[in-house]
C-alpha cells in the first residue's frame, strides 16, 4: 500500500484521482487550500493539510513519507490570471517550484498537471506533443514554466517528473455555477435548470472534450512514467467538437430542445484545439476515451441527484 500526496485533491480532477488511489488500497494525503475545492469532496479515509501550496515549510511537511506526489493544485482560470497576474503566477509556477523542491530530498517522483494553454493559437491539427509552445494567457505561460522547471528537476536535482496537458476535462463534480467552470458544466447546469446558454461567437469554435476518467488514468500512468527526463503527454481524445454540437449534445443528454442565444465572440479566443492523443496512449498505456454522449449522461445524472456545491453524489 503506497502513500501519496495529491496538491488540490479537494478540487474537481483531485477528487476523482483521490477515489480512484483509495479503490485500489492506496492511501492519500491532501494538501488544499479550499480556495475553489470542497472539503465535501474529501472521501473517507483521506487526511487534508489545508493551506497553500506555496508555502515550503507546508510543502515539505506534507511529502514527508510519500511513495509519489500528484500536483493538481493552481488557480485554472484564465480569466482571474489576467486580473491577478502576479497573485496567479505564485501559486501557478511558485507552487510547482515548491512541490519540485520539496521533492528533491527524497527524490520522489511527481505527476503534474499541465495544460493545453501552453499551445496557444497553433496552424496544425491535431496538436502533437512536438509543436512548439506559444501560450496566449500568463496562466498557459505559467503552465509552460512549470514543465520548464521540471526539466530543471529532472537535470539538476534527480526529481523524477512527468507533465500531462489537459485538454477541456468535464465530468461530475465540476461547480456548474463558478464563472470559471468549463463551457459542458456550465451548459448541463443551465440546460438541466430549463434555462438559455449564451456562445460566444458563431460556435464553430472547436475543442476538445476529455472524460474525467480518463485524466485520472493519464495521472495515474503519468506517475508510472515519471522519469528524470520529465517528459510531457497530451491528454485528449483527438476528437474536435464545435461549441454548436456540444450544445445540442447537452440538450439531448438533459432531454431538451436547446435554447441557444449568441452573445459577441471573445477576443482572442483560440479558433480549434485538439490534440493528438498517439503518444499518451502508447506511453501511458491509455484506452480510447469513452464518448462524449455518456460523459454528458453522467454529469446531468449528478446533477440531477443533488447540489453540485456540496459534491454531494459521487
Ligand atoms: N479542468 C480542466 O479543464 C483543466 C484543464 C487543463 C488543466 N487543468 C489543471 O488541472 C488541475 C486541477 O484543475 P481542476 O479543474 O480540478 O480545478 P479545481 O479548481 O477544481 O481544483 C484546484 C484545486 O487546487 C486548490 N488550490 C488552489 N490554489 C491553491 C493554493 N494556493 N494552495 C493549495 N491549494 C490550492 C483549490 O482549492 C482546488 O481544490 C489544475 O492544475 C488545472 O490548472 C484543468
């Protein structure tokens, strides 16, 4: 039975990655700030340091005695990074040096989060691993940074890494009501409530929309793969999905007829986005993601059964 460290385990991602270690008899320790995640997210069983994952002395002490150490925790707003530049690039890239550099003593391997914002606007689809970074938010840059300096790691001080870009991650659990929510959470949120969804622009916009479960088996074979030569993977499923079929996909998973109004588009926004999942799939050993279809049945069954705020059905 291994022990592990998981930064932002009372988040979204965190709390799935934290079930699925407890089903197959692993033990978890969490470290949360409780800014955006919910102490009801904590599952039996758990033990939670709150505090910020930018504070050494609190890092160190929570990766006493851990097997291995999943970073999820960071402020994953584009928008608040670029009101609160500095504040989100502290915990963003402080909080990954910090996780790094508790980690060097005792050489124990961490799977990090990373993100799909690191590409930014790219010409090429599917995005490969091999494009070259060009992030569009200080939040992408500061994921970028953050593999930087797990290469660092690596290099100079024998900490094993591995970093996954998420691409859009939807499942239950996700607060449909938080303005930083994905565009699945906040459309099943809204059509499940009988209410419009407003899109931005025409709708043709195209992303790519990856199951929860399959970011928690990505972490899982990220920590399996992590390595001194900190090698980064996509995760995605190769699928582009317009933001105009995503709506009428939630209207048939709520059972709807959609009531879709659009507002101005957003300046800036990236076009298309969608990765190329070969790599992730062979390296992490991942299976074909499941459809989106009944990854939207489920969030709309959770949200049906209860308050999304108190994570009270899982
Ligand atoms: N959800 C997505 O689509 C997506 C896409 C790409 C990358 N990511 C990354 O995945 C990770 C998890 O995202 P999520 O969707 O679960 O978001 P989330 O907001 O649900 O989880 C983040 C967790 O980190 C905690 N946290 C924030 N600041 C902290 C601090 N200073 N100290 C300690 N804890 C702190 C929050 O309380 C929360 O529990 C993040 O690193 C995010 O950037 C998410």
């Amino acid at each position: 039975m291994a022990l592990y460290l998981i930064t932002g385990g009372c988040g979204f991602i965190g709390s799935h990655l934290a079930s699925a270690l407890l089903a197959r008899g692993d033990r978890v320790r969490v470290l949360d700030d409780l800014s955006t995640g919910l102490r009801d997210n904590l599952l039996p069983g758990c033990d939670l340091l709150e505090g910020d994952v930018a504070d050494p002395a609190l890092v160190r002490r929570a990766m006493e005695g851990v097997d291995g150490c999943f970073h999820l925790a960071a402020i994953a707003s584009v928008e608040l990074g670029l009101r609160d530049w500095l504040g989100t690039h502290r915990v963003n890239l402080g909080g990954t040096i910090t996780v790094l550099d508790a980690a060097r003593a005792g050489r124990v391997p961490v799977a990090y989060a990373s993100s799909a914002a690191v590409y930014g606007e790219q010409a090429r689809m599917p995005i490969t691993e091999a494009a070259v970074p060009r992030p569009l938010s200080s939040y992408g840059a500061d994921k970028l940074g953050s593999e930087q300096h797990a290469r660092v790691a690596g290099a100079v001080h024998g900490v094993p890494s591995c970093g996954l870009r998420f691409f859009n991650v939807f499942g239950p659990r996700q607060d449909p009501r938080s303005p930083y929510s994905g565009v699945i959470s906040i459309f099943c949120g809204r059509m499940a409530a009988g209410e419009p969804v407003t899109i931005h622009g025409d709708g043709r916009q195209t992303r790519d929309f990856v199951p929860v479960a399959q970011v928690v088996a990505a972490l899982l074979g990220g920590m399996r793969a992590a390595s001194v030569a900190a090698p980064v993977f996509n995760v995605c499923t190769g699928r582009p999905t317009s933001v105009l079929d995503l709506a009428q996909a939630v209207a048939a998973a709520c059972g709807v007829a959609p009531d879709i109004r659009h507002g101005p588009p957003r300046a800036g926004e990236i076009r298309e986005s969608f990765g190329d999942p070969a790599l992730s799939e062979r390296e992490l050993g991942l299976g074909a993601a499941q459809p989106l279809a009944e990854g939207l049945r489920e969030v709309v069954a959770w949200l049906r059964a209860g308050s999304p705020a108190a994570g009270v059905s899982r």
